[in-house]
C-alpha cells in the first residue's frame, strides 16, 4: 500500500509511501487516501497526522505521468475525485495536521491546505506551479489558497508558480509553523496542545471560524452565537466549568 494509516498514541498518521516518485498521487494514492480517512474517522483518536515518506518530500502533486493524453471527461472526472478526497479531510471530525518535510508541490500543497493545520520543516519548499505545465491548479488550490493567504497572494503564486521558503510560507500564514528538525515530531507536538480538549467545543469552534470568511459580519456573528449556544448545551461545558471552579482538571467526554 502507497498510504499508510497508523497510530501514534491518541493519534492517526497517514503517511504518503511512494517515495520513488516523491509521494506524487496517483489515483490510486488517492483512492487509497480516501479509504485511510474513512477508516481513521472510526479509530476514536483525537487529531490526524498526514505526512509523506522521507525527507525529500511531503508530496510533488498529482502524477504527471498518469495525467497525459485523457480525455475531458477523464479530466473532469480526476478533479472531482480529489476534490472530493480533500472535502473529506477539511471536513474530518477532528482537526488535521499536514506535516510537511521537504516539498510541497501542486496537489501535494493543496492536499495539506486541506488540513486544519501545516507545520513545516526549515527545508520546506511549497508552491503552486501548475501554471508552468501549462495547466492550473484543481485540487481545491484556488479557492483555499486565497482563503489562507488573501487573493493578491494567492494570484501572485498561481500565476507565477514560484516557489516558497519555508520562512516566506510563515509569514503570509500558509504555514502555522516552521521547526528545525522533523516537522511530523512537532506536529505531533501541536497535536498534544488540543488533543484534551472537548470534541464537541473544537467542532463548534471550527465551524464558526470556517463560517467567518463566506459570510458577512452580522451573519457570521449569528452563526457564532448559534453554535456558541449549542456549546453550552453539552456536558462537556458543565464539566470543565465546573472544574475550573472546583479546581481541578476536567475529564472531557467529548458530548
Ligand atoms: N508526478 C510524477 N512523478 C513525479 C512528480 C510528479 N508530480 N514529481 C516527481 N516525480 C518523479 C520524477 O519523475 C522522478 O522519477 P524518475 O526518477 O522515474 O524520473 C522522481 O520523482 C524524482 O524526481 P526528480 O528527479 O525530478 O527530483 P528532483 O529533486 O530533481 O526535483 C522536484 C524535485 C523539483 C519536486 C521535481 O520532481 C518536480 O518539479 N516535480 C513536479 C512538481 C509539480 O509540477 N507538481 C505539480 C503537479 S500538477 C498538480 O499537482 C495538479 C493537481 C490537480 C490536477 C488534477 C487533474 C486530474
């Protein structure tokens, strides 16, 4: 198998294992991907780690090889499926983490835009150059892309296709993080900040903060105070409010 699911204490880690062709995703990389996030999603664990065999490369995009000389519907077909593949993972039940050693090119970018969270190593090089195959980015690139780093960005490395530092991916906040050493160790390091937290609280929250950016002020704070209500409601709340006051930890049931 080219993707590998397995556990990390509390945590999954898929990892992309073709590292011949620098964990490039064939279609059947992603169909196995798919499979991965379905499994995971029943494994109870508390984050999802996804990284990409060795240190040469998190991922170098969709197979070029496999993307010659098919036809519109293939094509179309193609784009659908790893849209759908990586729909699965932002909307996964508990925050993910791409950690990424090495590069991050095309689909392999969009895939860990994917991700709740990019925690990237020194020697991290990202970028969108689909542009420079004559093509454009149809993993989900454009839209999250600009949603990550606003649209004047977002144009500037669609349409030039050039690469990224590490550094330079930090400071416009398409990474979280940048880290000397192995970006999957303090990936799982991020994972432990919230892997006590309620599911339940971590859910709502994010909803509310993926509702910021398609909705208006006065709809979004609706949005907020609907899912912030629903909080409330869960034993969860009770519980760590109560243990704040009774001062002690909480023991979250995630409900
Ligand atoms: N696809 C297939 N094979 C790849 C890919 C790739 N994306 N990237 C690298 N490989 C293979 C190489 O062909 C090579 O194999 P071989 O030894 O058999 O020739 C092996 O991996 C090692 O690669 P290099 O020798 O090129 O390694 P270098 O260290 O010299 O270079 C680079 C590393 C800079 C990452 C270089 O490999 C490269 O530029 N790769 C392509 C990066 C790229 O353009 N990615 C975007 C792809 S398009 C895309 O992702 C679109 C997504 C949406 C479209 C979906 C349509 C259905």
């Amino acid at each position: 198998m080219a993707v590998e699911l397995t556990r990390e204490g509390p945590f999954g880690l898929i990892t992309l294992n073709r590292p011949e062709a620098l964990n490039a995703l064939s279609f059947e990389i992603l169909q196995e991907l798919r499979e991965a996030l379905d499994e995971a999603a029943h494994w109870g664990i508390r984050a999802l780690l996804i990284t990409g065999a060795g240190a040469k490369a998190f991922c170098a995009g969709a197979d070029i090889k496999e993307l010659q000389n098919r036809s519109l519907a293939e094509q179309r077909a193609g784009l659908e499926a790893g849209q759908r593949t990586f729909a699965r993972l932002d909307g996964f039940p508990v925050p993910s983490i791409a950690a990424i050693n090495g590069y991050a090119f095309g689909g392999g970018l969009e895939l860990a835009m994917a991700c709740t969270f990019r925690v990237a190593s020194a020697q991290a090089k990202l970028g969108l150059p689909e542009v420079k195959l004559g093509l454009m980015p149809g993993y989900g690139g454009t839209q999250r892309l600009p949603r990550l780093v606003g649209q004047a960005r977002a144009l500037e490395l669609v349409l030039t296709g050039r690469t990224l530092l590490a550094p330079e991916a930090l400071a416009m906040g398409l990474v979280n993080q940048v880290v000397e050493g192995d970006a999957l160790a303090a990936a799982l390091a991020l994972a432990e900040q919230f892997s006590g937290h309620s599911l339940a609280a971590m859910g709502f929250a994010r909803q509310a903060v993926e509702r910021a950016l398609g909705s208006h002020l006065a709809d979004g704070l609706r949005s907020e105070a609907d899912l912030a209500s629903l909080a409330f409601q869960t034993e969860d709340a009770n519980e760590g409010m109560a243990a704040f006051v009774g001062k002690r930890a909480p023991h979250f049931k995630d409900c």
